[in-house]
C-alpha cells in the first residue's frame, strides 16, 4: 500500500470510475441538500453524499464537489464556514450545469 502524506488522498482513489447514473445521482441528492443548507441558520448538513472519490484532476470530490481541504476543514468549521462551503458546492452545481450539454 502506498503511504502518503496527507491521509484523506487514500480514501479517495477508486480504481473504479463511478458510473454516470451514480454520478447524476448523486449530483441531484446534493443538489437537493444544497437548497436545503442554504435555508438552515445552524446545525449545517454535511454535503457528503457517500460518493467518496476526487475527480480526475484530483480537484474536487466526484460526490459532494468539495476539495480535499473543504473536506478536512469541515469538521472544525463554524456553521457560517459551512454555509461559505455550500456556496462554493452550488457555484460548482451550477457550472457542471451550464456545461453539460
């Protein structure tokens, strides 16, 4: 097993790419949570979805859209931290919309 420095990258390689029905799924489930969050003053949902892999550019989570560092801070995040987090999730919503075909 390949050691790494920053423990949460084990957790999400996949050798198996998720396929596209998980994927919109999934974006869909979290979509829903993003309306949802962004109604809440406290006690802030997790946007993880259980679909725990990075994407290709090993930028965001293939699942909730959060980076590695969004997904590390969350615990320890204040719920007005987490709701910047949510923004950033329906911004990236929105571009993976505006770009699908």
């Amino acid at each position: 097993r390949k050691r790494t420095l920053f423990p949460y990258t084990t957790l999400f390689r996949s050798p198996r790419r998720p396929r596209c029905k998980d994927c919109m799924n999934a974006m869909k489930m979290l979509a829903d949570r993003a309306i949802t969050a962004g109604a809440m003053h406290e006690n802030i949902p997790s946007p993880c979805v259980s679909v725990c892999r990075m994407d290709a550019k090993r930028e965001f989570c293939e699942g909730c859209l959060r980076s590695i560092e969004e997904i590390r801070a969350w615990s320890t995040s204040t719920d007005v931290q987490k709701k910047i987090i949510w923004s950033h999730i329906t911004q990236r919503l929105q571009a993976r919309h505006a770009s699908t075909p």
